[in-house]
C-alpha cells in the first residue's frame, strides 16, 4: 500500500484528469479515499442518469457524503424523447436530490445548478427541505424553471441564507401575479447577495423579486431581441439599480440580436428609466448593443448628471468600433469631468481572414476552425489599419491613452 504522503503527491498532480485518477483506483486501495473529493468535486445528474447515483445510498457501506461535492448541476434532459412538454418540467432528479438522498450527502454544495423544472412539481415538503439541505450554497444556477406565481421565486432565494451570486436564464410564471387583495409573505433577500444575471428573463414581476437588494454589486443582463426589454421591465430595471445605491459597481447589458433586426425599438426611451448617476461608486459599464442610437443620449445623460467625484474606470462597448455616429461629440462627452478617470475604454475590431492568411499554419482538428492569420499576412495587415482608423476616431481618448481596441478575427472561407 501506498504511503498517504505519496498517494497526496499524485493526486495533486493529477487532480483534473478523473481518467487517470480511476485508473490509479484500480492499483491501490488507499487511493479511493484520498482521490474522492477530486472525483465527486461536481456532480451531474440528469434525469436518465440519476437513479442509479440515489442507488449508492441504499448501500449502508456508502461513504460518498466523505467527498464533499462543492458543485451540483441538476439537468433535465432537453430532448423529448416521445414525451410531451410538460413531461419535461417533471425533472426527477431534482425530486431525487430532495427526498431519496440523505440530508448529509450536499451539505457542502457551494454551487448549485437546476434545469428544466416545473416548481408545481414538487411538495410542500421538498421545498421546505431545500434550505436546510443547502445550507452552504453561495451561487445559485436557475435556467428554465417555471413557477406558478411571483411569489415562489423571492421564497426559494431567501431559503438561501449564505447566496452571493444567482443566475437566472428563461425564467418563467405560471401566473402573471396573484390578486391585490391576497395576502404576501415578505421574503427578505440574503443579506450578502452581491451578483444578480438575468439572461432571457422578460417578466417584470421576476425583476420586482429583487427589489431592494441594497447588497447588489454587480448586474448583469441579456437578452435576445430588442423587444424583449420592455418599458415595463425598464421601470423595474431602473428601481432594482436605485435600491443597490452605493454598493453597486458593474453593470452588463447585453441584446444577442443584429441592428436589422430591431423593428422599432427606442432604447433610448427605456434606458431614461435607468438612472445610473444615482450609483456613485460605479467602476464599470460595459454594453454589447449593435444599435447604437442608444450610445450618445446615455452617455449625456450620465455625464450631466453623474457624482461630482465618480470613480468610473471601464467603459466597454463591444460594437464601438463599427458604429456609425457623431465622433466628435462622443469624443467631447468622454472629456466631461464624469469620465476624468477612466482607465480604458474598451472595444473590439473586426477582421475576415481565408486559407491565403494561414498558408503553412498546422490544420485544425475542426476543418476552418483557424484562430488567426500569420503575423505579416494580409489580414494581419488589414487589423492594423481598421484599428488606427478607429483610435483616429476618438483623439481626445487617444491622448489620454485609454483606447484599447481588441483583436477580433474571424475566418471567412467558411462562408464563401
């Protein structure tokens, strides 16, 4: 039998590769239980797949709860197999991780993910359970659950006492919102919440879920089409922002969709509804909008009425560089007081390349999957250019040193 000393030195050394790691189970006993924290770190659990892990606990020689898994991903299989839609919501492995695994086996989960849920699913019972049963999760993963009322998401994040960060992708409501007249159980959210995304989430009630979180550092949003950020959801967009006040410090906000496909959307109407002069402490903004109609009036309105002392230091917007729009005057605002320390203002630069651009590079495993053009080629070239004609833009930027446009290549055969 191995020496423990030793066996600790392998497995440092081989703590991401779970193949190897098992391969070494086979040579010495003693590596089971030194190895198992590496190999149970994160678990997945599927709905296909699940039942023959909740088996292992029906072993009364079952250590597993010994690995202290830090990561549950509970995943609902997305493909329907012959079954309907609502089967979809019926994830058992999550109803498994409620009630056929011991109370022990998670209670070292800091993060934890869970798909494709239809919370009128589970019992009263299950619910309840989910605090105590996660006790230490500090991030929190939800992507496609759907609830029956605004009320049940606010219950669900405060059963989390320790959450720091929630993630929340194409969540959905059973009912728009219940009766004026019905009585709400106040849900306070976790006191160190400081990281809030939304991706695909256009119901203004599940933004209202959140209001306040005065411990909100950063925020995050994405959406797929320009209709999807409603004025409706601006307003509460706008509030949840003001009840973070002085502890917010980053904000994201991203649209998927191309400028084309914007069927009249005015986003300068619904970002007049977020306020950001009334973050002070505000470090970083960063916007991927390809509709730049929005640029301009934001920036203005930031810059005439934003802290007297602001601490702003990155501005990153992704599409800056292809915008067409008034250089000049965007060149003068970023000189406002407003924008006196900012670091870098950050962008990328677009650049087609072909086969003539990699001519002697190694073929990549997937065929046109080339990184970047040869140092020296035409495309190589062509990036130098478009990225003085875009620092050319901005002069006054320029001087101060804070331009710093990004390398952005992308190979073009594939589409010839």
């Amino acid at each position: 039998m191995l020496p423990t000393e030793l066996c600790n030195l392998i497995i440092d050394h081989l703590h991401d590769s779970k193949p190897s790691l098992l391969a070494c189970s086979l040579v010495c006993r003693a590596w089971v239980p030194e190895c198992r924290f590496h190999l149970f770190h994160k678990v997945r659990l599927d709905r296909d797949k699940a039942d023959p892990f909740f088996r292992l606990f029906e072993s009364p020689h079952a250590t597993i709860a010994s690995a202290h898994t830090c990561e549950l991903d509970v995943a609902q299989n997305p493909i329907t197999r012959n079954r309907n839609l609502d089967e979809l919501f019926e994830n058992l492995a999550f109803q498994g991780v409620l009630s056929r695994c011991p109370a022990d086996v998670f209670e070292h989960v800091q993060k934890l993910s869970v798909t494709w849920v239809g919370w009128w699913t589970l019992s009263d019972a299950e619910r309840l359970s989910i605090g105590h049963r996660f006790k230490n999760v500090t991030e929190l993963v939800l992507w496609m659950v759907i609830f029956e009322t605004d009320e049940e998401l606010p219950a669900l994040v405060a059963s989390f006492p320790t959450l720091e960060v929630i993630s929340l992708q194409t969540i959905r409501l059973r009912v728009k919102f219940l009766e004026e007249n019905h009585s709400r159980a106040e849900h306070t959210l976790p006191a160190n919440l400081h990281t809030i995304s939304f991706i695909d989430v256009s119901n203004p009630c599940v933004m209202c879920s959140f209001i306040p979180c005065p411990s909100l550092r950063a925020f995050k949003c994405h959406y797929v089409n320009f209709s999807d950020f409603t004025l409706a959801l601006a307003n509460e967009f706008g509030r949840l922002l003001l009840s973070a006040g002085e502890r917010l410090e980053d904000f994201e906000f991203i649209i998927q969709a191309e400028a084309e496909l914007n069927d009249g959307v005015d986003f300068d109407a619904q970002f007049k509804l977020v306020d950001l002069a009334r973050n002070p402490n505000l470090r970083r903004i960063k916007f991927s909008i390809e509709d730049n109609r929005y640029l301009i009036p934001f920036l203005r309105r930031l810059a005439e009425s934003g802290p007297s002392t602001p601490i702003l230091e990155t501005l990153d917007i992704y599409h800056l560089s292809k915008y067409d729009l008034d250089w000049e005057k965007l060149d003068d605002i970023l000189q406002h007081p407003y924008f006196h320390v900012l670091r870098e203002i950050k962008t990328t630069v677009e650049t087609y390349f072909n086969f003539l651009d990699v001519d002697g590079q190694e073929k990549p495993k997937k065929p046109g999957w080339y990184l970047k053009p040869n140092d020296g080629s035409r495309a190589h070239i062509e990036m130098g250019r478009n990225i003085a004609k875009f620092v050319e833009k901005l002069p006054k930027c320029q001087a101060r040193g804070i331009l710093r446009p990004a390398e952005a290549y992308h190979f073009g055969d594939l589409w010839d």
